[in-house]
C-alpha cells in the first residue's frame, strides 16, 4: 500500500526532472518512498525529517536542510 500511494501521489504532482520538490515527513514510509520515486525522476528533493532521520534522508538522495532551533518564548 505505501508503494502505491507514494507512486499515486507522484503522479499527481506532475514533476519532471527539473522540478524542485519538498517532501513532508521524507523518511517516513509514503514520505521515504516519495522520495525516491522523484529522485529516480530526476527530481531535486528538499526532504522535512528530524535530525535522527538526516542520514537516511541524505543516503537516498534527498536534501535535508538544517535549522536553527527557534528561541522559546
């Protein structure tokens, strides 16, 4: 089921090989399988995931930015 709802979703967005994408939830299992459908498109992926997940975000070939934590108030 997650591969099909990953690859129902990427067709829906329409993406060619010069879209830039941004994946919520990427090393999740939809997220982490969406990304690898647009990277195989030629895709550049911006991929959310928490820093636990960076390394596996990265090793699949998606960017995952970093962000300074936000200061409480």
């Amino acid at each position: 089921m997650v591969a099909i709802t990953a690859s129902d979703l990427v067709k829906a967005a329409a993406v060619d090989s010069q879209s830039t994408v941004v994946v919520l939830g990427a090393s999740g299992g939809v997220g982490g399988m969406v990304l690898q459908l647009l990277r195989e498109k030629g895709c550049k992926v911006v991929a959310c995931a928490s820093t636990a997940s960076f390394d596996f975000v990265r090793k699949v070939g998606g960017e995952a930015p970093q962000f300074e934590p936000r200061a409480r108030v």
